[in-house]
C-alpha cells in the first residue's frame, strides 16, 4: 500500500485521528519520491509578463486585455529597447517570460528578441497567424468552443481549422480551451477533432474581467458540469490532454483561486520579500508596469479568477500546505507536473499520480 493509498481511506478509519505525515514519510514512497525529484528541478523558474501589442486581429467577448488602463499604452515597437528590457530582466533574476498582449503574433519580430535573451516562456496567442518556429517558446493557442461559437463570441470564421493548420505537429503548441458557461458541451468534439490531429490540450476556466455582465462567466452548476467534463474527457484522451484531476477540482470550485489558496502576484499581495510579490511585474506595451495591478491576468476579477495562468503560480507557490499529507502532496505534484508540460518546452508529462478528487487543504471538495 502506497501513502497514498493510505491517505485515501483504506488505512484510516474516518473516526481515528488522522497521522501527522513528516516530509521524508511521504517521500519514502519510490512514485512520490520520483516525481518530487523530477518537478523541484525547475523551481528555478521566476516569471513576468509582458503585452507585445494593444493590437488583436479579432475582438472577443471577455477579453481582459481591453478592461482597464493597460489597454490605452502606446506600443513600443524599438526592437532595441525591449532588447535592453530583456537584458535589465535577466540581470534581476528572471528566467521566464509570458508573452501576451492583444495578439504577440502580429508583433514577432519583438518575440523574437526576448526569445534571443530569455529563451524559456511561453506566447498566448489565438493562432490566427503562425508565429516562425525559430522562437522556441511555448505556443497557447486559445480556443473557445467549436467554430460556430467561435464566429459568434470571437468574431472569427473557421478558427480551429486554421488554428490546427497553423500549428499541427509543431512541438511547441499547446491548445488551450476556455470554459465558459455556454460552451461545456463542445468540449468534446473539440477534443476529438484535436486528438485526431495529433494536437495537445488543455483546459482553462473562463474568469470575468472586473465589471463583466457579457454572460460567459460560470454559475455552480456550470462549474460542476465543466469538472465532470474535464474528467471525462481526460479519461478518453489521455494521450492529448495536460490536465490532472486536481487541476479540476482547483479550477472548478465555487472559490476562485485567491479565495481558496490565497493569490501571490503583487496585486493581491502587499509583501516585497519574497516570491512572486518581490519579482513579478507584468509590463505593458510601452514598457511600464505597475505593482498594483501586477499579476498574470490583470483586470480579472479575482473572486471569479480560475484562470489556468494564474493557477500556475498561485497552486503552484502554495507547496507547503500540501506536503501535510500525502494525498494532497501527490495531487499538488500532478498539478505542477501539468503546469510544467503546458509551459515549458522540453518538460514531458508523466502519468498522473492521482486519479481522485481530492480536497484542497483548508477547504471541502465542491459538489451540489
Ligand atoms: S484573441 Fe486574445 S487578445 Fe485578442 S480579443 Fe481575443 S482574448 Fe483578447
Ligand atoms: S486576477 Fe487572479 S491572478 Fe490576478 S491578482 Fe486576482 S486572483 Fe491573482
């Protein structure tokens, strides 16, 4: 028996006092042990954000980009100063970079040049138009239903197929589907069409910007059928999808992300000693940033953020609350080992551990 095993009710009555796990215990299991190894070898990954563009060739309904101040920075189009950008982020300890924006494909020649100083990160991207594939960074190629609702919420025509011919077989793609309230149930053609291509996915949550009423955000009941779905679906494509039973149970709850692990960026963190409230900064197109409205998603309303980005760092930075125990450590160790294969080139996915739903810590598994 596994600890694991042990944690999930085969060794301990419900009515026994539960056995306080030290650290070393929960790694004596080899699964455990391995997998440990394998993720802490990139905890040396310190990230920020950066908006290539305020251009986007279509307009969506929710974007975030378009809430808030961000959207109104010139562009700043000196190949030159984002290079020195690069450099002074370097220089202060970063090592990955998220590029997103608007639309980074429109601007690739400036993608390119963080690439040639940061060569980890990551381009968010609706994968309308290829980006070269001399830029070696993760592709998120953001897809947001079947192409009927795609014409209808997005603005586009035929998106999946000319996202799918823009980047099929291309090794840095990841295919991001969105969650919203009305799409749940195209998830599943989407899937199949994108496993028969040989594509990979996976799943992020839609999160309202402050102030939305465009009807995408999701109610409980939405929620718990988009779990059941995600669980599903990862049952049938498990060769496609990058995903983990934990990540639904963290992205589907009726807390958002900050509710239920409390959220690390600047914006909702005053502290300027350590982690991401010391280093992150999410610039804007003219090469500004601002602490109190840093983090991953700006303009997102945190009680509603179930952004997989955001989950990223803020599931991620709270390893400590899950190595109570073993069943939460093994669910927090397939969540990073999800968020390393959907972010960083090179990492490979391995089997999940956990095929359970599992509580985050502190909180109880959301059902109706
Ligand atoms: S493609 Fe992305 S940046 Fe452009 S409008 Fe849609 S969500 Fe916003
Ligand atoms: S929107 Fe999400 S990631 Fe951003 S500060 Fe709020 S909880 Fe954190």
């Amino acid at each position: 028996m596994t600890a694991v095993e042990k944690t999930m009710g085969r060794a301990f009555a419900p009515d026994q006092p539960e056995k306080a796990w030290k650290f070393s215990d929960i790694l004596a299991d080899p699964a455990i042990r391995q997998r440990w190894e394998k993720v802490r070898r990139y905890f040396f990954l310190r990230e920020s954000t950066y908006d290539m563009t305020r251009r986007c060739n279509i307009r969506c309904n929710g974007c975030y980009y378009y809430e808030g101040e961000k959207q109104h920075a010139r562009d700043n189009p000196d190949a030159a100063a984002w290079r020195e950008l690069m450099q002074a982020e370097k220089a202060r300890g970063i090592t990955f970079v998220v590029l997103a924006g608007a639309e980074p494909s429109l601007v690739a020649d400036l993608c390119r040049v963080c690439f040639d100083q940061i060569p980890l990160g990551a381009i968010a991207t609706n994968g309308l138009k290829p980006i070269a594939s001399d830029i070696g960074y993760r592709i998120h190629v953001s897809v947001w239903g079947n192409d009927e609702t795609s014409r209808r919420v997005r603005g586009a025509d035929g998106m999946l197929r000319r996202q799918i011919e823009n980047y099929r077989s291309d090794p840095r793609a990841v295919f991001v589907y969105t969650f919203t309230r009305e799409n749940i149930d195209e998830a599943g053609e989407v899937m199949e069409i994108l496993a028969a291509e040989g594509c990979r996915a996976t799943f992020n949550m839609f999160s309202a910007p402050v102030g939305y009423a465009g009807g995408l955000d999701h109610t409980p009941r939405t929620l718990l059928r988009t779990r059941k779905t995600m669980m599903s679906l990862m049952d049938r494509y498990p060769e496609t999808i990058l995903f983990s039973a934990y990540n639904a149970v963290a992205h589907t709850h009726t807390l958002g992300l900050h509710d239920l692990y409390g959220c690390p960026y600047p914006r909702m963190n005053p502290s300027t000693d350590v982690g991401l409230g010391r280093s992150f900064r999410q610039y804007r197109t003219d090469l500004t940033w601002d602490r109190g409205a840093a983090c991953c998603v700006p303009d997102t309303d945190c009680a509603d953020c179930r952004h997989y980005a955001a989950g990223s760092a803020v599931v991620t930075a709270r390893m400590f609350r899950h190595a109570a125990r073993p069943d939460t450590f093994t669910a927090w160790l397939d969540y990073v080992d999800t968020y390393l294969a959907v972010w960083v080139m090179g990492y490979g996915k391995e089997k999940n551990l956990c095929n359970e739903l599992i509580a985050p810590p502190g909180h109880e598994i959301f059902e109706i």
